[in-house]
C-alpha cells in the first residue's frame, strides 16, 4: 500500500541540529517503504531573539531524492493559512508533525486546525518535548492549542510520554525509541580521523558532541575532568564539539579555574554532518552530563558508531543506555561522571561494551519506526 505522508518541520537548507536531521532521515525511511513523502519546513524558522547561534542556515548540499518545500514563517500568520491550506489540498493519508518548543504551537497548531477541515487526514506529532527545557511565559496556552489540534502523539522517551497525558490522556499515544543516525558515513580508523581533525592519535579522547547549552551540563562535564581520578589519566583529552548556544564566557573562565587549558580540545563552531563520524570515530567514549533531558539523538550517533557512553540518569537517556552493558548511567554529579570515565579506561571496558553495542542497537531501527507509525496511525478513527 502507498501512502501520502507530509512531514511538517524543520529540513534543508535549516541547519536545525539533530532536527533537520531526522526528519529527512525519517522521509527516507518512508520511501523505503515505498511511501510519497514531502517535508514542509520553514522560510522563517526563528525570529533573532530566539536564536542563540551564529546562523540558521547550512551550506550543505541538499539531500538527494527529497522533496523540500519552505513554506512556514514561525511569526507570520498569513504563511500558516496558506501552508494549512496546501497541506489540506493535498490531502495525504498521514501528516507528521515535529513539536518541540512552545513557541511553534501558534503556526503548527493553525496549520494542523485547517488540514483536518478535509476530513481525511491523520494527524500525528513527534513530540520531542512537551514541557519545554528552558521555560517562557505562554509555554502552556501554546502548547495545549497545538496538542490539540492532532489526532494521536508519538514521544521517543517515557519521560516525555508522561508530560503529554497531562495534556492529552485520552488520545493515542506511543512510546518509540529514537532510531539510530544512520546517516553520517560509515566509521572509519581512528587513525583516520585524527588525521582530519588534526588530533594527535597517541592521545585518548572523550567526546562531547552537539550544541552547549546550560542543560547539557558541559560545565559538570569540565568539573569532572579536575576530579583527582581523572588527573591519573594523562593521556586522555576532553574533545568538546559543538556550537555555544549562550553566553561562552562562564565556560571559558571554568576552564582557566580548573586549569584544564592543556586537557581539552575546542571545536566550538558548527560541526556539519560531513564532519560528524570523524568526531565519534576519534572518540573512545561519549559523555552526556545532561542536567536534564528527553530524549538525545547524539545517543543514537554513538550507537551508530559503536561508541560506550557516559549518560547521567535524568529524562530519557537512560531508557537506551543499559548500565553496565554499553556504557554508564551515572547522577549528573561531577565526581560521578569522573568516576565513570576512570572506570571505563583503568579496566580497559571498551572492547567489551562495544561488542554489546554491535547488537543491541539492532533494536532501533527505522523500519521498526516506521512500521509502529502505521500501527498508530491505524488506531485513529476519523
């Protein structure tokens, strides 16, 4: 059976982080199963005041074989009337949209309001977060005019899964793990890697990946390294790549207090997805030190690569990082994550928990994904 899907979120030429990035992946994953796919994005995804970064935009290549149309301006209505009435002309079996902040709940919740005036189409949201991370006044309103407007929800942690039925509980819903990034290359040497990233291989590195915001808890990361554990590791290096996403000052005086000039390694600009495998395959071990989370799709890169990790115990991340097997689970205290990446390089655990990886991310497949969206979506009764 061919369906007509539309993926409403953020794709190229938006760089979007992890967004971006699974949403062309997952319109992929539904033409292999041989489904019509289109994303909508945005022509205007943020206005400046919220966007920390340097820019909103790649200079990527677009990805091969995808429809893309940027039809969403974020703060001008006119755009949400016509992109719902596009979508509701179109009329595919199954819409899918990305929710993953407040302020979006506006522009998704009209557009979603007008496609279901053609009485045909299944409604779905991939929420990513429902109770945002970092909190605004008309967080609630917005959020319960987009919950609203869709017929049923997917959530890739339980974390997130109970934030919604406080707002939706009695709509279907389904608890989907993150599928793994597939889409960044094959591994390769770690000698290859360093070699591209201009890294010494007689070093050992730890990696942090993504974009630095408080959340992410780099500064517990940084507190860690200067634990007296850590010091005994003299040829182990912090490689810390992403961009700062506020204020770098706070970081950069850490730094200088705890005297870690010399163990760190700062790639702070923007990582394109062409660079991403070199910063795992140089790796040895990925750590999170996330002080809260829902879910992270840089858990599913790592996998991908066959990267251990340290993850810390809040929203989600430990759902999909068994302690013990593939990596470690551990409070978002410094002294513990110091403990974990002891642990991991005095008993020489890499060999054994990337044997575990090899199969259990088998788990986390898109076809798998793909296959429980139909299930839901079935559940919809129009």
């Amino acid at each position: 059976m061919t369906r007509r899907v539309i993926i409403v979120g953020p794709a190229h030429p938006l760089r979007g982080g992890g967004m971006s990035t699974f949403n062309e992946r997952l319109a992929l994953a539904f033409q292999e199963a041989g489904d019509e796919v289109e994303i909508v994005s945005f022509s205007l995804q943020y206005p400046p005041f919220l966007f920390p970064g340097k820019s909103q935009y790649t200079n990527e290549p677009a990805p091969a074989g995808l429809v893309i149309k940027s039809l969403i301006n974020s703060i001008n209505p006119i755009s949400w009337v016509k992109t719902g009435n596009y979508i509701r002309r179109q009329r595919p079996d199954l819409v899918v949209f990305r929710f993953w902040l407040p302020f979006m709940g506006p522009a998704l919740g009209t557009i979603a309001r007008i496609v279901r005036r053609n009485r045909y189409s299944r409604i779905l949201a991939i929420t990513d977060n429902v109770v945002p991370h970092e909190k605004r006044p008309g967080d609630v309103p917005f959020t319960k005019y987009f919950l609203s407007a869709c017929h049923g929800f997917l959530t890739m942690s339980r974390s997130v899964q109970q934030d919604l039925l406080r707002f939706e509980p009695a709509k279907p819903n389904l608890y989907l793990p993150h599928p793994l990034y597939d889409n960044f290359g094959k591994s390769e040497p770690k000698a290859e890697a360093c070699a591209t990233l201009g890294l010494d291989p007689k070093y050992r590195y730890i990696l942090f990946f993504g974009f630095i915001r408080a959340y992410k808890g780099l500064d517990l990361l940084l507190q860690a390294m200067a634990e007296p554990a850590l010091n005994q590791l003299t040829d182990v290096k912090l490689l810390i790549a992403g961009e700062f996403y506020e204020d770098a000052a706070p970081y950069r005086d850490l730094i200088q207090k705890l005297k870690l000039q010399e163990r760190l390694i700062l790639r702070t600009d923007f990582i394109p997805n062409a660079e991403v495998r070199h910063y795992f395959c140089a790796a040895d071990l990925v750590v999170q030190p996330y002080k809260h989370a829902t879910q992270s799709g840089v858990t599913q890169v790592a996998y991908h690569f066959d990267k251990p990790m340290v993850v810390t115990n809040v929203g989600g991340l430990a759902e999909l990082v068994p302690h013990g097997e593939v990596g470690y689970v551990v409070e978002p205290q410094p002294k513990a994550i110091a403990e974990a990446i002891f642990d991991f390089y005095s008993t020489e655990k890499g060999a054994t928990f990337m044997h575990n990886i090899s199969s259990y991310k088998q788990r986390f497949s898109w076809s798998k994904f793909i296959e429980a969206v139909y299930e839901l979506a079935e559940r919809i009764k129009l």
